[in-house]
C-alpha cells in the first residue's frame, strides 16, 4: 500500500511534467498528436490523484496508523465519517484534496463537449498543467501525505474535536472547490491573451467558471461561518481571522469581475481592468494559502507551521509576474479596442463604483491582514489587527456598497436623464426614508442600524420594482398570468434575475448582520440549582446537572427549561464535553432558533455543590443569515443553469490555430 | 464635647470604611455585560487563543481568568476604558491591543484604506469624464430613455427570439 500510495504522487508528478511538456510543444509544433497525448496524460492525472485520494480515504478509514498522517488526525474510535473527513483537517491532506479538484477541473474543460476543436484548450490545459505540476511537486517533497513512522502507534492522536462537526464535512471541500475554482477562469484569460482574443467568448466562459467558483468560495465561507457559530461556543460567525480574510478577499474581487465584466460584454471596454480583476482574484487564492501555511501570521485556523508557505509564494509570484508579462504583451491589442462613456449617471458608471467599492474593501481587508508585518518591518512592534479594525473600517465601505447596489438596477444603461431619476427614484427614496422614520418610531435608535436597514429598504424596493416593471411588460406584450409572465421573464434572462436574487440574498445577510451585531445581548451567571437566569424575554431555569459517558468521551450537561414570556419552550442540554485523546473540551451549545432571534446557551462552567455558569445570548435576526445564504445559492444556480433560452455558449469565433 | 463627637465620627469611620470599600469591591461584574465587553475587548489574550479577552473562555485559559480580575477591579476603581488601556499599554505597548492605535505608524493602518478608496475615486471620476468627453458633441443617442423600455426591449427581443427557434 504504502508503495502504491506514494506512486500515485510520483507518477504523478511525472504525467504531469509529461503533458505540460508535450502540450507545450504540441503548441509551438502545432502538432495536434502532441496535444492529443497531453489531453490523455489529463486523464492519467486525474487516475492518479484520485487513486491518491482513495488510498488515504482508506488507510484513514482502516486505522492504519503506521502512517504519520492517520495516526496525526485520526483514532480508532472516531466515527467512520469522520476519519474519512480527517483527508483535509491537515496540510498534507487538504493539498491533496486541492490537487484533486484542480485536475478534476483540468479534466471537465479540456475534455469538455463545448470546448471541442476550440484551440484556446491546449493553453488553458498546459497552464492548469504547471499549476498541478506545482502541487504534486509540493505533495512529493514537502507536504507528503503518506510517510511512515518508524514504529507502528497502537493509537492515533485523534482528530481535533472542533473540526468533529456536520460543518467541517463540507466547509473545506466547498472552499477548495472556490480556490481551485478560480484558477480557471485565470487560465481562460491567459489562454485568450495568448491567443489574442478576448471576446465574447472568452467572456461568456469566464464569467460562468467565475460565477462557479464564487458560489463555493460563498458556500465555503457560508459553512465555516454557520460551523463556527454553532461549534465553538462563541456565538458570532465571522472574527476577520487571517484565513477567513484570505478567502473573503478572492471573493471581493471576483464579485467586482463579475459586475465589470458586464461592461466588457456591452460596451468592449475595461478590458485591461477584467484580466487584472482575474489575475488578482487567483493571486489571492495562493497569497492566501502562503498566510495560512506559512504561520507568518497567528490564526485560529492553525495549520502545522512549515516552510510551505515559502513555496506558495514563490509560486505566486511566478504566475504573477508571468500573467502581467503576458497581459503586458498584448497591452495594445487590448488598448485598441475601448470605447467611450455617454454621460456621467449609467449603469456603466455605477459598476465602476460598484469596483472601486469591492476592491476598495479587498484592499482594507489585505491591508489590514498584513499590516502587523509591515508594522513589525518598519517599527519592529507586530501589533495585532483584529476583529474591531475590520468591523469599523468595513462597514462604511460595504454599506456604500449596499447603496449603490440598491440604486444601480435603477439607472439605465448609456444614459439615465435627471426625468428619469426622479421619476425612477422619487417613490424609493420616500418609501426608505419613511421606514427609516418608522424604525426610529418603533425603537431602532442606533445609527448604524438605521442607515444600514434604511439602505436595504431601497434595495429591496428597487429589486421588486425591477421584477414589477418585467412582469408588467411581460404581460403588456403577452397577455399571460402574473406568475406565468415572472417565471417566463426570469427563465428567458437568467443572469439579470439569477444576479438580482443573489441581491436579495446579500440585502438578508446583511440585515441579519446588523441586526445580530448591534443588538446582541449576553449575559455569563453562575445560578444554584433549580435557579433561574434571566435575560430579555426569556427565563432559564437551572434544573440539573449530571454526568454521561459516551466512547472515550466524558460529557458534563445540565437540563435547562427555558420559558419566554412565562410560556415554556422545552427543555434543552447545553454540554460540555471532556475528549479521551484531546486536552481541550468543547461546548455543546443549546440554540432555540427563530426567525426573530436566537437563544444561545451555554453551560461554561460548574462547582462541587451544583452551581454553574452559563453564558447566555440573544442574537437577533442569526435566521436571516442562513435564509440569505440559501438564497444566494438558488440566484447563483439560477444564473449559471443551462437553460433552454439564451445563457448558451456562443460559437467560438476567434482565432484559429491547428492544434485544439 | 464637640472634639468627642468629631473622634468618634472619626472612629467610625475608620471602623466601617473597609466594610464601605468592601462593598464596592465586591460589585459583581458580569463578564458578558456591555460594559465589560467595551474594556475587554481592547485587548488581545496571548494565550494563543487568537481571541481578544472579552470572547477569550476562562475555564480554558489561566490567562484570561486574571486578566478578567484584573480588569473588573480597575472599573471598580472607577477607570474609564481609555484609563485601562493608557494603562496596559505602558506595561506591554502596543501589542496587547486587538486594532492598532490611531497615533503614529499605526494611523497608516486605519487611514490608507481610505486615502486609496478616495485616491481611486477621484482616478474613476477622471477616467469618465475623459470617456465622456471623448463622446464629444456627438449627438448622445441612448439606446433605451428609461429601465421599462430596456426592459420591454429585451422581452420582445427574447420573445422574437424564441418564436425564430420554434420555426427554424
């Protein structure tokens, strides 16, 4: 095993030299036999990683703890599915899970069905090639995933109990799909500027391999913030941690493709700016995952300290600087083509707000990141950049952003007249401000709160007033129901309405941020038995506590009823539980969850005579957050589904070169 | 008389002082209180945690727990969290923040952000008033006055589109 396991990554290695070799030169001989026998060394690269991945699904599965990795992650009595989860919960596994989606990825494009005879393949194949070549050289000599001890260990040292949990199943796999997902659209866009040929094609493509990967580097941040909330006991989702920012930022400037892109595609313009947006958003994936593994930085995320981080780096500036080399070299093919701007209040405009407000945030996040280095570079003093910098110094760049998405569906295109403005924003605007007045009727005083609430209000007028207007066309020209025209008119425009409920999505994350930030309450008390602690409208009754085992694991819990308003809502078991093969216990909190708000139990601490504290919190609106969540990846879906009407792939049009 | 009276206010006084101060001191703080909250998490907690001491569980972590005593007896002394900071950092500096300082060096942390975002603005505010000029005198000719006709475009351009297919 331990011979097959390691040749899978070594055999590796070598196809993967082989066929970026060969793809090269079947691209500079335009030989297409080259080309062919670099699209079968894909394929045998995608044996090979996914032999690697079952042999390590495998040996983690059967305990095999003769080799360092089981025995670092994993225990004999952890359940089944989570020794097979324990492949990411580690350096060397998690860049095997990489490498797997990247050739995976490698293979759907350059086998894919659309893309056949097209000759941008052969160059997007060879640059996912040296990208897999840089991961399986990582995997062979530096983050090996199967090396033997010396003795053989009767025990594993088990896995990490926090990563123990429904959320860590899926909260890695969907960030690695995010990450490697964005080294296609990277490669889409070397490939078009080596081809000259960045069109509506190139467009059309790009955009729906971005919008993929935007959707799981979503989906990944989503699960991690959910995982974090119910998991550690903490009660709050996001902390600006280096590695959260590390994937946050990715997620901004591919956001801000995803919007200039559309002036690309209207007017040919912001060429230059698009490729840039590209080449950064994958820059940052591999700057990210430098900050993560290189323990340059201190992270709740703590990877094993190793001089992998170096390697990510060197392997960043590279493609970096090869990217800007070749986008440089096609400098006046792009430069040609820009068009021009009719008036200062478009739609166009408002996307190049819309830019500088992601990036903008991308920037203080990267700023804000690295800034104990640059501090401890100039003045030799690391200081700590943490949770209160980022809130203060994002929040004002990512509501401007919530009003220029509010206002921006709004403004037409080319041009909007000051009639027009006022005829389209009068009845928002009075509508925002008179629930902005109504919130502060009903209690809402904190400004914050207000503007940002204020801010969605328009949104979401504006956003329904987009479906009304469509519908209400719809139906002037086709006479059908209401529901039949709103299904019609979305189905027949995927990406503007895809694009608009991913809006909504966003305006009910936000809601429930503010909400969940600005109205918390907490309370820590320590209560005799059979005392009670009240916060708001609730009342927890401390009705006992005792003591279970369950595996190797001892559980303290207690029983607490909670009653809200003098009505009972159940009885729930806040725990705390003491692992057999890990120092720290963990909480297990109890959440009464509604749309409202959410109780948040948890049982901190306890005394010989049967005191205990708990620490309890009502979090506002957390609901809003996971709904918005959801509704992201429905508008996300909705967008990049392939449809019966437009949204298909257009007729590749560019240059033609022999080899495909 | 009147010295006997001022001597025994005096001792008792001094008698019940300690059970006066006593009873400050022994004010309950709670750790999850707003009040606390805006002092604790000023500071980072070194334990590795990577939390600052107000999320930072003191069942967990020895450094927290007295750092927490610490805290709550400086309020009791009536300090304002700008006092217990000022404090700290003349002990450790300004490491044992959670956000740099808004002095010096670490001013740049908090302002470039925005100097950048503004620098960038005004850059986006030139770029398109140059590509709007270029458009020169040209007689401007939107392609749709107003978001329902756009809207209504694509519809009919949809709708003739589909009708195309069903016959092609």
């Amino acid at each position: 095993m331990y011979l097959f396991a390691n040749a899978t990554i070594y055999i590796g290695l070598a196809i993967a030299i082989y066929s970026l070799l060969i793809m090269t030169l079947g691209i500079s001989t335009k030989n297409q036999k080259f080309v062919n026998s670099g699209k079968g060394g894909l394929i045998a690269l995608l044996v090979c990683s996914s032999l690697a991945m079952l042999s390590l699904f495998y040996l983690l599965a059967t305990s095999q703890f003769q080799y360092e990795y089981v025995h670092d992650y994993t225990s004999s009595e952890l359940p089944i599915i989570y020794k097979l989860t324990a492949l990411w919960a580690g350096n060397a596994g998690s860049l095997l899970l990489w490498t797997f989606f990247l050739t995976l990825y490698t293979f759907m494009i350059a086998l894919s069905r659309k893309l056949k005879g097209n000759p941008m393949v052969p160059y997007i194949s060879a640059i996912l090639l040296a990208n897999a070549v840089f991961f399986f050289f990582i995997l062979g000599f530096v983050a090996k995933p199967f090396i033997l001890l010396d003795e053989i260990p009767i025990e594993g040292k088990g896995l990490n109990p926090m990563l123990q949990n429904p959320g860590m199943i899926i909260h890695p796999v969907t960030l690695y799909l995010g990450y490697v997902g964005l080294a296609i659209p990277f490669a889409f866009a070397m490939a078009a500027l080596i081809l000259k040929n960045v069109d509506d094609f190139w467009i059309k493509m790009t955009r729906r391999w971005t919008i993929i990967a935007w959707l799981f580097l979503s989906l990944g941040n989503i699960f991690g913030g959910q995982w974090a909330y119910v998991e550690l006991g903490w009660g709050g989702y996001w902390a600006w941690d280096p590695v959260e920012n590390a994937s946050f930022m990715p997620w901004l400037t591919a956001t801000a493709f995803l919007h200039s892109v559309m002036i690309q595609e209207r007017k040919n313009m912001l060429k230059i700016w698009n490729i840039s947006l590209i080449i950064v958003s994958y820059a940052l994936t591999l700057f990210g995952t430098f900050l993560v593994r290189s323990g340059v930085l201190t992270s709740v995320h703590a990877f094993a300290n190793s001089n992998l981080g170096l390697y990510f780096l060197i392997f960043m500036g590279v493609a970096v600087i090869g990217a800007l080399y070749v986008l440089m070299s096609r400098y006046n093919l792009l430069k040609r083509s820009a068009g021009e701007f009719n008036s200062f209040v478009s739609k166009e405009s408002s996307f190049l707000i819309n830019n500088l407000l992601l990036v903008g945030a991308a920037f203080a996040v990267f700023w804000g990141t690295i800034f104990p280095l640059v501090s401890e570079a100039v003045r030799g003093t690391k200081v700590t950049v943490g949770l209160p910098f980022f809130n203060k110094v994002e929040a004002p760049i990512l509501l401007s952003m919530m009003f220029i998405m509010a206002v921006c569906p709004l403004l037409a295109w080319q041009k909007s007249t000051v009639k027009n403005l006022r005829k389209n924003f009068m009845i928002p605007a009075i509508l925002a401000i008179l629930a902005m007045i109504l919130m502060v009727v009903l209690g809402i005083q904190k400004a914050w709160a207000v503007i940002g609430y204020g801010v969605i209000s328009l949104l979401l007028i504006t956003h329904f007033l987009e479906f009304y207007r469509g519908v209400k066309a719809r139906r002037k020209m086709t006479k059908e129901s209401p529901l039949v025209a709103l299904y019609r008119l979305m189905i027949r425009n995927r990406r503007r309405y895809g694009g608009y409920i991913v809006h909504l999505g966003i305006a009910f994350i936000t809601m429930g941020i503010i909400g969940s930030q600005n109205y918390d309450l907490q309370t820590m008390k320590t209560v005799d038995l059979g005392k009670s602690i009240e916060l708001k409208d609730y009342r927890i009754n401390y009705d006992r506590l005792d003591q279970k085992k369950e595996g190797i694991n001892d559980i303290v819990y207690a029983d607490v009823t909670v009653f809200k308003n003098g009505k009972k809502l159940g009885t729930y078991q806040p725990e705390k539980v003491f692992y057999g093969n890990w120092e720290q216990p963990s909480s297990e909190v109890a959440i009464i969850s509604s749309l409202k708000e959410d109780l948040y139990i948890v049982l901190s601490a306890w005394e010989d005579d049967g005191k205990a504290t708990f620490v309890v919190k009502v979090n506002p609106m957390m609901n809003w957050l996971w709904i918005g969540s959801f509704m992201i990846v429905i508008g996300a879906l909705f967008a990049v589904w392939n449809g019966k009407y437009g949204n298909v792939t257009p007729r590749y049009t560019g240059v033609r070169k022999e080899v495909s | 008389m009147k010295n006997k009276i001022y001597i025994g206010l005096l001792i008792i006084l001094v008698v019940f002082q300690g059970s006066f101060l006593h009873v400050e001191a022994a004010k309950q703080i709670d750790y999850k209180s707003a009040e606390f909250k805006a002092v604790a998490q000023q500071f980072a907690c070194t334990c590795g945690c990577g939390q600052d001491h107000y999320e930072c569980d003191p069942n967990t972590c020895n450094l927290t727990t007295e750092f927490k005593a610490d805290l709550v007896e400086m309020m009791n002394k009536g300090w304002d969290k700008d006092k217990i900071r000022e404090y700290y950092i003349n002990i450790y500096g300004e490491e044992i923040l959670t956000s740099p300082e808004k002095s010096g060096f670490s001013l740049t942390a908090w302002v470039l952000p925005f100097v950048v975002i503004g620098a960038a603005g005004i850059a986006v505010f030139f770029i398109i008033r140059k590509w709007v000029k270029k458009k020169g005198t040209e007689e401007d000719v939107a392609e749709y006055e107003s978001p329902e006709e756009e809207v209504e475009g694509e519809i009919l351009s949809s709708i003739i589109d589909e009708e195309r297919k069903k016959y092609l």
